[in-house]
C-alpha cells in the first residue's frame, strides 16, 4: 500500500503543478503551433537536416494542428491512420507501432534520437516509456533505419520529438494549458507547456495528466465463438470432445466474467512531465532536463493467466506452511485482476556546436539515463495487493555525430552510438534472467549530388553483447549497408530507389526466455519452466540464434508541390533468419508451448497518398486526401508470417475557414483472411470519425481554440488483426472528444 501511496503523492503533485502552471497565464506569449505539416519542415531523424522533399527516405511527420487532432494516448493510436503504419494494442492501456508489418523489436522507438530504454519489447502488454501528449513532433521512417539507430530499426524508427532541452532561444516566453474529456471511457486529459528565455539561458516545463473509466464497447468484450474456434484450430477438437472438456471449459468461465458493452479493468492513470534548461550561445548549445513518466492501467479480463499447474499447487502448499504447520499469511485465492503500475526517470544531456571553417562543420551529442521499473500488480479477491513480477530496466544510451559539408555538391554525417544497460524480472513471470546488454555501433553517411540526381551510401558496423550471466553469453558483429538515389523529375516532384542490406541481432527474450542461465540451454524437466501470463504461453528461447540479415529494395515517387500533392512507394523485403515465435500446439498440463526460431522471411508492400483542392474561395477551402496501404508476409516454406496487418484505404475530407475546420475521414480496413498457421482470420471493418475546431483571436497574440471530434461513429466492433487480444478485448466505440486550448 505504501507503494499506492507513493504514487498518489505524485499524482497530486503533478495535479497541482498543472493548476499553478495556468495562473501565470497573462505574463507570457502563445506558442505558434498551429500551421500543418508542411513539404519545408526539416526531418531530423534522417541522416540529413533535409525536408521531407529532398530525402531518399520514406519518412512522414505529425507535427502543429495535425499532431493535436490525431492524439491519442500511445504511439500505435497516434500513428494508426498514417500510411504504411498500424497498431498493435493489448487492451487500451498499449499500443504499439507496427510499420510494415514490423514492431517489437524490429521499430527503435527514440526520444529525441536516443532510444527508449524500457521493457515494451520484452512483452506485449508492456506500454512505451514515453507519452506522445508532450510531443512537439512525432517522425517516421518507414523501412530499414538501422545505419544510424542500430540493428533493431531493421523495420523503422519512430522519434518522438520534444524541446525538453531547448535548443534556442524564445523571444518573450510561450505557454498553453489544454483540457480535454473523452465520452467512451470518461477520459479527462490535461497538458500544458511554458518556454521561456533570460538571456542566454533557456527553460522549458511541460506536465501533463490523465485518467479513465473502463472504455465502452459495442456487444461484448470476449469473443468466445472465436475463442472455440482457436481451441479447435490448435487442438483439432471434434464436437464429440467437447463433452469430455466441460470441466475445463467451466474452469476457464469460472476465471473471468464477460463484460457487455465495456471492458472490464481497462481504466487508467498517468502523470508525468519534464523540466529542462540549455545555454544557447552564436555557435551552439548545451543543456540538460530530468523528465518522470508514471503509468498506471488495467489488463482486461481472461488475458492474463495465473493459473497454475498442479504440480505448483502442490510446492507452493508446502513452502506456504510455516514451522508450526500454519499457512503463510500471504496466500490469498484467485487473482482478481492485474494492473501494471510503471514509473521511470530519465536524465538527458544534449549538445551541438558548430565549427568555423575545417573538416567538420558542426557535432552534435545525446545521452540518456534511464531508471525504468514496472510492477504487475495483482489484486485478489479478499482485498489484498501484491506484487507479481516486477520488470526493471536501467542504462544509458547515447550517440555522437559529425557533420562535413566540402562542397554543395559533397556531405556526410559520421558518428558513434553506444547503448549499456541491465534488464531484470523479479517474481512469479520471470522467465528472462537478469541480463547485461552492451552494444556499440560506428556509422556513416555520404551524399553526393550532380545535376537532377542525388546518391547517398552508408555503412555501420556495430558489436552488440548480451550477457545473461554464467554460460550464457551472445556476442555479435552485425554489418549493415544502403545506397540510395533521389532524380529529381522537376521542380516539384522527384524519383527514389534505395538498397539496403540491414541485420539485427536476437533480444534477449529471443535468446534466453525459459533458458536455464546455469547451462544455456532449456530447462530438462518442463516444471522448471515459467509461463509468460500476458500470452499465456510457456516461451522458450534459442541461446544459439543468429543475426537477421533483411535484403530491401524500395521504388517510390513523391509530388510535394502543386495543386496535386502525395507520395507512393513499393518494397520488397527479404529476410533471412527472421526470428519469430513458433505454436506448433504442443503442451504442458494444458499449457502452450511457444519457441523462438528462425526461418527465411519475404515482406512486400504498397502505400501512397495523394491530396489535392476541390475548390479555394477567398479564406475557404475543400480539400481531399486519399490513401492505402497493404503488406503481405510469408515464409519461404509458404506460410502467413502471423499478425500482419490488413490492408487499409481510406479518404478524408478537409473544409476549412479562417479560423474554424472541419475534417471527415473515413478508413477502411479489410478482413485480414492471410493468417498464420495458429491464428484466425479477423473481420474487416469501417472506421469513420469526425473532427472539428474554432479559433478566438485576442490582442497580445493569445488564442483560444475549441475542439471536437467523435471517433468510431459507426460503433464498429473493431478486432485488430495485430493484438494478441483480439479475442479478449476489441478497440473502443462510438466516443466523442472535447477540448479547450488556451496559448498565450
């Protein structure tokens, strides 16, 4: 309880900072965050301070008013609408980004170009350590990244952009405060910023705060025909077996109750925020900033298992009786429900300084210290809290680059990465040994540009160590390379291709999940072995796997200038060696076994956009957008690579004013039949939302917007082809959202 205590303390501080933060309101001026992304904003996150135009790169960016209007309250939520991007949700409280048929530990997700150390990719129903309410920009690019973010971009890196450290000066100072409620689960969502300067110093505050009921569904959470469907597709069960399994079947009922029009235990808090300062000088800056992030959210009901086998009954009867034959006070009955309560702290350091005349024009430095912990914390039905298992994650990552600029015509960006950090699980799910991983990477990047063309060649050669104590040790150079050319086909559109040879080593869950670290090499006797609750599985690594060598090809086109404007590309990604979880439907007392192992992988995929205006009069305008995309995986032996995501299309319309718009966008999801050998087809479905706002205008440059928009208005049953839990918990329903915005 004092843990609880603990972090209400903080959710009060937090709360009250966030109500001190407006009193201040009429001292400072309104940050200008309002315009749409636009061709001329810079990507930072490529090898080049280029545009989106002038990149070989498929990248995309949500920044100003576009950012603010697809929020939600994950990466994968925010990002789900973009092309070649989808979701990968595990009840509401996760979502995670999967670009190309890729997530996990195939997409670096950053925090201002260093990496998130936290524990997402050790489970799915692990959050992303970062909350994309605080971001002044969220970047994507699509395909292989990993010359100069490591080999877990070989599918994309996602880079959540802040100002936590300043990196210039602001005139007079900047502040908002937005407030926010969402009808589907009682959200009520605060954020505010202030940014301001005295004279070469610069300082930055945001905080933000969140809370939710359990979120409205339309019919019930649980699907149980596919749940029967799933049993007979790993089983072969006949309708005569079913008889002999009525007992299992009233164990299982018996372990959750099926919700009708909400789901149960997804309710929610967060709380966090950063401070940050730098010293700005002519030719650079330095600066610092500490951020928390606290994160609390429930599992729905029937996803986490914790059952237990007869064979643990029986050990832990006899550990929980004392001296004198009593039992130990700690046993409680049946679990409840599980939440997952995550705090983490970082402490950043970042840094550029440009040069007068020489090799080098300018060096920039990130480093990241994080102490990540997260407690799955079960509560049982007599009342009584404790603690499952508790993930921990601490290190430090950081990188260095050079920039050179010889000519107009000749630049490149060199630069050092290295990351060193300690992953432990303590309790009832800790299946992955306390583990050491060290990795460091050298890289490359050289642009050359001649007439109408633009080529671009990299390399990294990086040596990553994985350390699980005793005999277990994983050591691998991995050597990653890419060639690129942009043609430029007139002022305003261009052609690009890119190559690009990009391997990634296995992950520590890869490598040692149920690996006994004494010998490395799986437990002999299936009793030693510990079940992963969140998949419900009994997860076996492979001490022996190799790197992932992915081959990729891309073609795309871009028009960035014109009364028409969009983008198309088209890949194709062969991999070898792609690690993947095999359920082959062996079992345990009458659990799954699920092993990591390694087979030859193709991905292919389309996507493109294309926006033009229907009609301009004066201040208003109508303008359309239409998009899609669709990937298709499969092994080399012909079998669906599971969890792919559907294809999508879709179109939107924007009608706008002065000082108001109005936004209809409509996406349509297709049944996703190409399902992997231990999964089931997932129903296509129609997602249709609708956005508004208006702008008050006030001497002294203050602003105050009003803001709507409804979700899901078809009330849509939505099971995400993606999610583990698409059977247990569906994404959310009809809801509307409205918000106050004051900048001043």
């Amino acid at each position: 309880m004092e843990e609880l205590n603990a972090r209400g303390r903080l959710r009060y501080a937090v709360r009250t900072a966030l109500w001190a933060m407006t009193l201040p309101a009429t001292s400072v001026l309104a940050q200008d965050n309002h315009g749409e992304n636009t061709p001329e904003e810079i990507i930072v996150s490529t090898p080049f301070a280029q545009t989106a135009a002038e990149t070989a790169l498929p990248v995309s960016s949500l920044s100003g008013e576009e950012l603010r209007e697809k929020l939600g309250n994950s990466l994968g939520e925010t990002l789900r609408n973009e092309i070649g991007i989808s979701s990968s949700s595990f009840g509401t409280g996760v979502g995670h980004p999967v670009i190309r048929g890729q997530s996990g530990n195939r997409v670096s997700v950053l925090s201002n170009g260093v990496g998130v150390t936290d524990a997402s990719n050790q489970s799915p129903d692990h959050a992303e350590g970062i909350e994309a309410a605080l971001a002044d920009r969220i970047e994507v690019v699509r395909g292989p990244a990993t010359l100069l973010y490591g080999s877990g971009a070989v599918g994309g890196v996602v880079n959540v952009i802040d100002q936590r450290i300043p990196d210039q000066l602001v005139e007079s100072p900047q502040f908002f405060v937005e407030q926010s409620h969402n009808t589907v689960n009682n959200e009520n969502k605060t954020v505010v910023r202030l940014d301001l300067a005295s004279d070469q110093l610069a300082f930055h505050f945001d905080a933000f705060s969140r809370d939710n009921d359990n979120v409205e569904i339309p019919g019930f959470a649980v699907d149980e025909h596919a749940i029967e469907e799933f049993e007979e597709l790993l089983h072969g069960h006949e309708d005569e077996h079913h008889d002999d399994d009525d007992d299992h079947d009233d164990d299982h009922e018996e372990e959750f109750e099926n919700t009708n029009g909400f789901i149960s235990n997804s309710g929610g808090e967060s709380d966090g925020g950063s401070v940050g300062f730098s010293w700005v000088g002519d030719r650079g800056f330095i600066g610092f900033s500490v951020s928390g992030l606290d994160n609390n959210y429930g599992l729905p009901a029937g996803t986490h298992s914790h059952g237990h086998d007869e064979h643990e009954e029986d050990h832990e009867e006899e550990e929980h009786e004392d001296d004198d034959g009593h039992e130990d006070e700690h046993e409680h009955g049946d679990v409840e429900f599980v939440r997952i309560d995550m705090e983490k702290t970082r402490y950043d350091f970042k840094g550029r300084f440009d040069f007068e005349g020489g090799l080098f024009s300018s060096l920039d430095f990130a480093i990241g210290l994080t102490d990540y912990e997260h407690s799955e914390v079960e509560y049982f039905e007599d009342g009584d809290i404790e603690v499952g298992t508790q993930f921990s994650n601490e290190g430090v990552e950081g990188r260095l680059t050079l920039n050179h600029a010889h000519s107009e015509s000749r630049s490149g960006v060199w630069g050092l990465q290295f990351t060193d950090t300690d992953f432990s699980a303590v309790g009832e799910e800790a299946f992955i040994p306390l583990s050491n991983v060290r990795n460091i990477g050298v890289f490359g990047v050289e642009r050359f540009s001649q007439g109408d063309f633009t080529g671009e060649f990299g390399l990294r050669y990086e040596w990553a160590d994985t350390d699980a104590g005793a005999r277990c040790d994983s050591s691998n150079n991995v050597l990653s390379l890419s060639a690129s050319g942009l043609y430029s086909v007139s002022d305003s559109s261009n052609l690009h291709v890119g190559l690009s040879r990009s391997q990634r080593t296995p992950t520590v869950e890869e490598l040692y999940s149920n690996v006994d670290a004494a010998t490395c090499a799986t437990y002999a006797d299936n009793e030693d072995l510990t079940l992963h609750a969140a998949t419900n599985l009994l997860e076996i690594g492979n001490a022996n796997l190799s790197e992932e060598t992915a081959n990729n090809i891309e073609f795309g086109f871009r028009q960035f200038a014109g009364p028409l404007t969009g983008q198309f590309s088209i890949y194709h990604n062969s991999i070898d060696d792609y690690v993947y979880l095999d359920i082959n439907g062996d079992e345990f007392e009458e659990q799954l076994f699920a092993r990591y192992v390694a087979d030859d992988a193709t991905f292919f995929g389309l996507e493109g956009e294309v926006s033009f205006s229907l009609f301009e009069r004066d201040s208003n305008g109508l303008e359309m957008t239409m998009f899609g995309d669709l990937v298709r995986a499969e092994f080399d032996s012909g079998a669906h690579v599971p969890r792919i995501p559907a294809a999508k299309y879709g179109s939107e319309l924007r009608y706008y004013g002065e000082d108001w718009s109005v936004h209809l966008h409509v996406t349509r999801v297709e049944q996703q039949s190409r399902a992997g050998a231990t999964e089931l087809a997932t129903p296509g479905y129609t997602l249709l939302s609708l956005y508004g706002d208006y702008h008050w205008s006030f001497a002294g440059g203050q602003e105050l917007k009003l803001f709507a928009r409804g979700d899901n208005l078809l009330d849509e049953e939505v099971r995400n082809h993606t999610s583990l839990l698409k059977n247990f918990s569906p994404e959310p329903g009809r809801g509307f959202t409205l918000g106050l915005r004051f900048d001043y």
